[in-house]
C-alpha cells in the first residue's frame, strides 16, 4: 500500500473530515423544496398552494422612520415575492439633518407627509439637501407611504385598510394591522420597542418576534441593512412556510425530525445562521407579545 | 378533487373578502362571525379551520370592536372553539389560534359571569376549554406552548385581586372600543374597573373567590417555572418575560414574587456547552429580555422597594453574558477569520502585534548584584561593557531616541522580567537570614563588575548612573510600627461598639447550629465543657450575652447617669432578638437572663468587698431584675394557651423568681383562654421550686380570688399545698351562705 509521507506529520490523528458542502443557493433550495412537494399526495398539493403564498408580517422600526426602516420597507415590499409590511419610527419627533448640526428639521410623526417634508426641503435649499441625499430619500419614502408613523402611537390590532387604498407598499396582507415579526435598526429602538410592548400590556395575546439588526444611520449602511434584512425575512418566512406544509396532518408523516420542528423553535438557529452570514450588523431578539 | 380544490380556494376566498369588510367596517362582525362559524367548524377541512380559529383570534382581540358585541358573540364562539378543541384538534396553527382566542375570550367571559351568574353555560364552556388547555399544555406543540404562556398570564391577571377604583360605580354600558384590560393608569377616570377579582362579589354563585384565587397562584407557579427549571428554552423564558410586565405594574399582590423569580435567574447559567451559535444567541435574548422587563418596571416605579437589586442584577446579567458567552465567541472568532491569503493585510497586521517574546535568562545561583539582576543580555561582550566610559551628554543623546522607539510589549515584558526576579530575590532572602558582613564580601568581591550592563534595556542608562554600589541586601527593612490611630471621640467609639455589635448578630443569623453530632460530644463533656468554644449559633449567642453582662461590668459609672451604654443596647438588641422568635429563642433569653443574674451576683460581691467603714451603701447597676421582667411583658400577650411548655420552661430556668414575676404570671388568668396556663405554671413552680413556693401560693389565692374561671383548677392546688387556706374557707363560707 502506498505511503503518502505528508501525512507523515498529522501522526496518527484522524484527519480532518471533509469540508461540509457550501449551502446550496435559495433558488436550488427553493427547487429541491419543490421537488420533495412533487412527491406528495394530491390532496396535501392543494394545501401547497396556500402554503407557498403564506408570508409572514413584518413591521421595520428605526428612530426616525425615514431611513434605515423605509430601506428595509422598500427591499420587503418590493423583493420579487413582497412581503406585507408597515413600519414606524421610535423617536418622540422625526428629525432630518438641517444646515448645522444643531440645526435640525423637525416634524411631527403622523401628522406630517414625506411629500411635504420633501417640498419643504426642496424650498428650503435644494442644493444642499440634494447633495445630503436627504431628497432623494424622501423622493423614495413618498413612493412607499404617506408618512412616517409613531411606533408608541401604533395600536396593534386596528385594521389598516385605508393604507390599501392609498397604495401603501406593502400594504397588502396587513391590513388586520398585526405584524408576526418586528425588526428594529438600533438597539434603542429595540429597547424602545420591547419596552413599549410592554406598557401596551399585549392585547392581541399575539407572538411577536423582535429582532434588531444593528445598521448605522447613513444611506451607504441603510442599502447593506436593507439587503440584509430582506435577507432575514426570506430564511423565517421559509421556515413559517415549512411550518404551515410539515403541520398538515396529511403532510405529517412526511416531515421529518428538523422539517417538523417550528417556526418559532427555529428562530435563534435562522438568526445564528444569518448572523455568520452578516457579522458586521450585530443582532438580537426576543420573542414578546403584541 | 378539482373540483373540491376549486370549492376550497373559493370558499377561502369567499371568507377573505368577508373579512375584509369586517376590517373596514366593525359593525359588521356580529354578522359575519355568525356566518361563518358553521363554515370553519370543528369538522370542516383544515384549511378553514385554520382561518376559523385565526379570524376569531383576531375578532376577540381586535381593538376596533366594542366590548359589548364580543361579550355578545362569545357565546357561539366559545362553544366552536370548544368544539374543535375537543375532536381533538391536533393541528398547531388551529391551535396556536384558538389559543389566542382563549386569551382574548377568559377577561371577556369572566366578566360577563360576574354581571351575569344566570349564564352557566357560557361559563362552562369556558372552564372547559381552560381545563383542555392547561390539561394538554405540556404536551402541546412548541408554538402551542408559547401561546398558553399568555393564557395563563391572562387567567392569573383575571384571578388575582386587581385595584379597583371606587370612583365607578357598577358596570356602565362598555361602549369603549379599548380592551376592559388596558392598564388604569392610562385613564384618569376608567370607564370600568379592570377585569380582576376585586370586582367579584362574594356571593357569586359560579366564582368562588377562594378556589379562583389558589388557582391563579399555582398557575403563577407554572408559570414562573421556565424561569427556574435549568434547561429552559430562550422561546419560552422570552415569553414569560415579555408577559410579566403587566402583572408586575397590576398586580400588586404578587409583584414582589415575580420580580423575585426574575432575580434568581440567571440566563448565562443556560449556556450550556456545545455552545453554537443559536445558543448565544437565545442566551443573549434571555439576558436583554429580562433587563428590559426589570428597566420597566423601575421606570414604572422609581422607588420600588426592589429597584436596588434589580439594577445589581441588571450589572449582574452584563458581566455573566459577556464571560459565558462572548468570550467564547472572541476565541471562536480567529479561525473563521479568512485564511485565503486575500486577506493578508490583516494577517501580517495582526503578527506585528504580538511581540517577539524577550529571552529572559535565569540568574545566577548565589547572592547577586544589582547588575546581574537588571541584565537580560546573554551576550558577554555586551554585558561587560563599561558604560561609565561614554560621556553623559552622549548618552543622553543615545537614551532618549532609544526610550522613544522602544516597543511598549518589550519594555513591558522586560520590566515583568525584572520584577519577578527581584521578588524571587526578595522571597530568598526572606526564607534565609542574611549571612554575616564579612562573608558577603568575601562573596562578593571577586564576582563583582560593576559597570556591565548594555542591553537593550531602556532603564538600565539610568540605573547605570547611579553608583553601582553592592547592595547585598535589597529588602532587609526595618519593623514597621503602624502610627497610632487618632484617638476617638465618645460617641465614635459608641457607633463603633454598635457596629460590632451589629456585625456579631449578623453571624447569629448565618451560622447554623451545631451539628447534632458535635453537639452531642459536648453534652458529653458535662461541667468540663467550655461555652462558645465552637463558632456554631450557640457560641455566638454566649459571646453576646457575656459581652452585654460582663465585659462592662464596672465600666459604666453610676446607675443614675442616664446615658444610654454599649452594655444596654446589647440588651436592647438582645431582647428584640429574642422577642422575634420567642418560642424558638426561649434558650437564649435565659442564657442571658442567667448571665445577667450571675453578673448581679459577681458585682454585689465585689462591691461588698471595696467597701470601707465610713462608706455608704453600695451600689450597684442590678439588671436582672429590670430584664427578665422586661422580657416576660414582651412576651406574655404573645403566649398561646398551648405555649405551657415553653413557658414552664422559661419560669422553670431563669435563675431566680421574684414576685413581680408571679404577678405577670398571675395576670395571665385575666384571659379566660390562658388560665390553665396560668395556673399550671404557677404549680409547677409551687412543686418544683421550692424557694418560690411561698408566693406562688400567694399568687395562687390570690388568682382563685380575683378570676372566678379559676376557680376549679385553682382550688385544686390550693387543697393540695395550703388546705388551711383561708381563701378557700371564705369561699366555701360564702357558697354555702348563697344556698339556702
């Protein structure tokens, strides 16, 4: 038997095990899923239907509710299968950045459009506010809603369906006006919001997950927060998904041992994993009522 | 099968778009609910249970729909939900709904029972789907269980005395569209009290207030286990956090046991090892979570009596996480910092950082010098060279560049160096006296070079300046003599004394008694055996007692000064100590009232032998008296018919009964309920106490006068020990005049 003396060095150590294969793309593990439907039963693909079209409710948070949330607003309910989703700021007021630093441009949450914002900057000084990026971001929240809105102020549970037909983005899907998972851009907001839901006392006795992806409060890092949270969404509504086919009693037998855990049991997995992925936005979560 | 497909997506779609309407307009729900339960029920297909199940869940939470109408259509609903629940229903999605739905319904239905007891059945459906719940509860599907967490909040808030605010009257017509469980302290003026116990009245046919309230607190129980079980899942334990808040801020009763059991939980303690990833990350959620609960409830409560140690805990958690944890996490992070050579910058970078470690050399054995000490070169040319040669200014101009470009981790590991050699050189000396003058010279002398010290050592320059002198002995110090303290003021030295004091009862507190073994041994001893010669409660409590009697004694200046002393508030605090517990600390009242009567003794002796001819009558600070008095009146309105032994005991072992004590003790029989009590231990006293037999026989009479209940025990004594007595003559005199 040939002896390869490199090995010579490792002793007797069993050497290293192989590499564990790259996980595959989304689109071929959206395929292999679909492939392993293929083999069910007539009867559970019915279910296959409404299954695949269940998403998940997202709500995105920052301070401000014009920056990092709105980016993630857009990726969610423009990614190429949208998600329901609304979102809100933290802040007592919405502050925009003024000439100065401590000159800032402050308006009421609720009260006050992004195209009023954008007309009132767009007065002001174009030039500067052109340059700051501020217009251009206002030129984008006025696509996706009317106006930033107050996440203390929000009252789970009432039903959001003029947002519908003022063609909020994302709208659709959550005009019941409950959300199944929150995810805030700074750890403040995520303490606001934890702390909020609490003094909401939980009505709806409703689960929510709250996560916080920690993004800095700037364009460049709101465009890679953004990505990253559509990122996130994706890998929890497949698991909800999962949950909702492997939970059918005709496609019990089917699921195993992981396929049948749920949704909820894998969300400290699904962020770890995601977590490895994007280790530059340090994230939390927990799981609190609405 | 298409064609059931088809009926499925369109009966689906049928109830979307009914939902719809109910969203933009509430006053439909009352209609649509009762449509469509006989679509969604028990028996239809799984796809419309499960929209069943979530559309009641959100119609019952619903903040747009007024109280009125989902009281009113709770009915129908709760017996649908009951129904699926019962087949059984074992989808988790139609669970995890109806569930939520229970959560939302248990307030509602509760408070319709209490304005209307009439409606059992609406009551017994709920009870029936309270008991499948929580029957089924462990046994549910993980999203299932989370869900009956909040259930059970919901129950225990309902079932435990909640405020209530006398400024409403009854149970006005609830149009308010809010939920009845928002917190009051939104409201200046609610509309109605909350939903709790408080508004139960007592006599309500269907609620008992006792069975409601002793299953909330075990429900409570149940659920504050996931924070104290060892294995808990972050799922779980985030989902009883994020529910507390409002039992806390409601729910004063039992506020301090949740906050409790908050405290004692430690997330750090779940992480256990492989720890991955997700463990980290449940861990660091458990630990956010809970900080977030303990921040509002502070914040809700500033002065909350906890609010201290929740913020020591809220510390606490930071360091834990962050040691259990994160650490592992930093060493986790070198390997999958990319090693594909894109990466080499930061590679190379992070070489440069760790220094080249110095190359220390041991010293020679045998006494050394200061030379051979601060010499880290190996290199004899190096080491032999003379500096002295060079001129200062030169020098200067060498060392100065040298001390600016030295690396900060070599001049640190060369100074490590340096100083655990010169420890190792101290401990040496230490260990062996140093030998004679002459010897070290002798020593000395022919090792001895005194200028070889070149290395790259950036002190040495400065040391080598100095005359290198041959110090044989670096550590031989004089005795060093503490300064005497200032000395203290009176009251000074009073806080002190208390403090002490103070700290010795802390110990009464923590140590434990003897162990029964040992305590055995010294029984054994008999008179031999010394008091508080273990560190066990016992020893303590001797050590207290003789400080408070003896230590003093003498000390204190006249009986009249009036100042309050160390010795007295040892008593003071001696005595509150045994008035905590009394029937536990009986033992000790009279080891000091003994050592107080001891003490009396030992002083009047003393003072008897100081005295002179021409001086007056002694006097002497006599305590026991005072004490075992005060002590009886402490606890003679506590003592219970049933406390005779104890009692007996104490009159039976304090050294000495005087009669003011038979008349505590007589003053028993003023209530009916402790005259056997006293009468029982006035005749132990009579027959086994000789010396105050005489009056306690007094006491007696005096008791068979006075209480006519005593009558029949008393005349028992008397008879026995004073048959003469003429109280008994009178009596019989007085009966027998009363007959005609």
């Amino acid at each position: 038997m040939a002896y390869d003396p490199r090995l010579a060095s490792a002793g007797t150590a069993t050497p290293d095990p192989p590499p564990p294969p790259p996980p595959p793309p989304e689109s071929a593990m959206a395929a292999s899923a679909e492939a392993e439907l293929a083999d069910r039963t007539a009867a559970a693909s019915s279910q296959e239907q409404q299954s695949d079209s269940y998403k998940l409710k997202f709500c995105t948070v920052c301070a401000s509710n014009q920056n990092r949330s709105m980016e993630a607003h857009l990726r969610l309910s423009t990614a190429s299968s949208p998600f329901p989703v609304i979102s809100f700021g933290t802040g007592t007021l919405v502050r925009l950045p003024g000439p100065s630093i401590n000159q800032p441009n402050v308006y009421n949450f609720n009260t006050t459009s992004y195209s009023q914002m954008y007309e009132e900057l767009l007065a002001k000084d174009e030039r500067l506010y052109r340059n700051n990026g501020l217009l251009n971001m206002l030129e984008r929240n006025r696509n996706l809603k009317w106006g930033p809105e107050r996440f203390q102020d929000w009252v789970p549970g009432m039903p959001r369906v003029d947002h519908v037909s003022k063609g909020d983005k994302g709208a659709l899907g959550s005009e019941g006006g409950v959300v199944d998972v929150i995810i805030t851009c700074e750890e403040r907001c995520w303490d606001a919001v934890v702390d909020d839901l609490m003094n909401k006392g939980s009505q709806l006795n409703r689960p929510v997950h709250v996560f916080n992806v920690d993004i800095k409060d700037n364009h460049e890092e709101a465009l890679v927060g953004g990505k990253a949270i559509l990122d996130l969404a994706n890998r929890l509504n497949e698991a909800a998904v999962q949950e909702r086919r492997a939970h059918n009693p005709q496609g019990w037998e089917n699921g195993t041992g992981e396929a049948r855990s749920s949704f909820d049991e894998k969300v400290p997995e699904i962020l770890a994993a995601w977590q490895e992925k994007w280790p530059n936005l340090p994230a939390l979560w927990t799981l609190a009522w609405l | 099968m298409a064609q059931s497909t088809g009926n499925l997506g369109d009966q689906v779609a049928q109830l979307n778009a009914a939902r719809t309407l109910v969203l933009g307009d509430a006053a439909f729900y009352p209609q649509i609910v009762n449509g469509v339960l006989p679509i969604v029920g028990a028996r239809a297909h799984l796809e419309l249970r499960r929209w069943g199940a979530e559309f009641l869940a959100e119609t019952f939470s619903s903040p747009a729909l007024a109280l009125v109408q989902k009281e009113q259509l709770s009915a129908v609903a709760l017996q649908m939900l009951r129904d699926t629940l019962e087949l059984p229903e074992k989808d988790t999605l139609v669970l995890k709904h109806i569930v939520e739905a229970a959560a939302s319904l248990y307030p509602l239905v509760f408070r319709h029972i209490i304005n209307h007891p009439e409606d059992t059945a609406a009551w017994e459906n709920m009870t029936a789907i309270k008991d499948e719940i929580l029957r089924r509860w462990d046994s549910f599907p993980f999203p299932v269980k989370v869900c009956c967490i909040k259930f059970v909040q919901r129950v225990v808030q309902v079932q435990t005395h909640g405020v209530t605010d006398p400024r409403v009257r009854s149970r006005k017509d609830p149009q308010a569209t809010q939920p009845v469980d928002v917190d009051v302290d939104h409201f200046q003026r609610p509309e109605q009290n909350e939903t709790s116990l408080a508004i139960v009245p007592r006599n309500h046919p269907l609620l008992s207030l006792p069975n409601l309230e002793a299953e909330a607190s075990g429900l409570l129980d149940r659920l504050l286990s996931a924070l104290q079980e060892d294995e808990s899942d972050p799922l779980l334990v985030n989902a009883t956090l994020n529910s507390l808040s409002v039992l806390v801020r409601t729910r004063q009763s039992i506020g301090n046991k949740i906050i409790n059991a908050v405290l004692s939980f430690v997330p750090a303690k779940q992480a256990r090892t492989p720890i991955t990833p997700a463990v980290r990350v449940g861990v660091k959620s458990m630990e956010r979570t809970a900080r977030a609960l303990m921040v509002n409830i502070m914040r809700r409560n500033n002065n909350h009596p906890l609010a201290s140690k929740m913020q020591q805990h809220i510390d606490r958690l930071m360091q834990s996480r962050q040691e259990a944890v994160d650490d592992s996490s930093k060493k986790r992070g070198l390997p999958t910092e990319p090693t594909d050579g894109l990466d080499n910058a930061k590679r190379a970078r992070l070489e440069a950082e760790s220094p080249p470690l110095l190359k220390v050399p041991p010293l020679p054995s045998g006494p050394i010098s200061y030379a051979q000490l601060f010499t880290l070169t190996e290199d004899a040319g190096l080491s032999s060279f003379d500096v002295k040669q060079l001129p200062v200014d030169l020098l200067v101009k060498i060392v100065v560049p040298l001390l600016a470009r030295v690396e900060p981790s070599t001049m640190y590991q060369a100074v490590d160096a340096i100083r655990s050699r010169y420890q190792t050189v101290q401990k040496q000396q230490a260990a062996q006296p140093p030998p004679a003058e002459e010897e070290d010279d002798d020593d000395y002398e022919p090792e001895y070079q005194p200028m070889d010290v070149a290395a790259p050592e950036t002190e040495q320059p400065a040391q080598s300046t100095e005359p290198a002198d041959l110090q044989p002995d670096l550590v031989s110090l004089g005795p060093f003599v503490l300064p005497q303290p200032p000395p203290l003021s009176e009251t000074e030295a009073a806080d002190i004394g208390r403090g002490a004091v103070g700290r010795v009862f802390d110990m009464l507190a923590t140590s434990t008694t003897a162990p029964a073994a040992k305590g055995k041994g010294q029984q054994n001893l008999g008179f031999s055996r010394l008091a508080g010669s273990t560190f066990d409660r016992d020893a303590w409590v001797t050590l207290l007692t003789r400080l408070a009697t003896r230590a003093p004694a003498g000390l204190e200046g006249k009986p009249d000064t009036g100042k309050p002393t160390i010795s007295d508030s040892i008593r003071e605090t001696l005595y509150r100590y045994i008035l905590e517990d009394f029937r536990g600390r009986v033992n000790v009242g009279i080891m000091w009232l003994n050592e107080e009567w001891y003490n009396d003794r030992i002083q009047m002796k003393f003072a008897a032998s100081q005295r002179t001819e021409d001086d007056e009558e002694p006097s002497v600070n006599i305590h026991y008296d005072k004490w075992s008095l005060r002590l009886l009146d402490g606890f003679l309105p506590y003592l219970d018919s049933r406390d005779t032994k104890i009692f007996i005991r104490f009159l039976s072992e304090i050294p000495e009964v005087t009669i003011p004590v038979t008349q505590r003790i007589a003053s028993l029989a003023k209530d009916p309920e402790r005259v056997n009590l006293c009468v029982q231990s006035l005749m132990y006293l009579i027959m086994f106490r000789p010396p105050a037999r005489e009056m306690c026989l007094n006491a007696v009479e005096d008791v068979y006068q006075t209480y006519e209940e005593s009558r029949p025990a008393a005349s028992k004594v008397l008879s026995r020990w004073r048959p003469h007595s003429t109280v008994l003559e009178q009596t019989l005199v007085t009966r027998t005049e009363n007959q005609p």
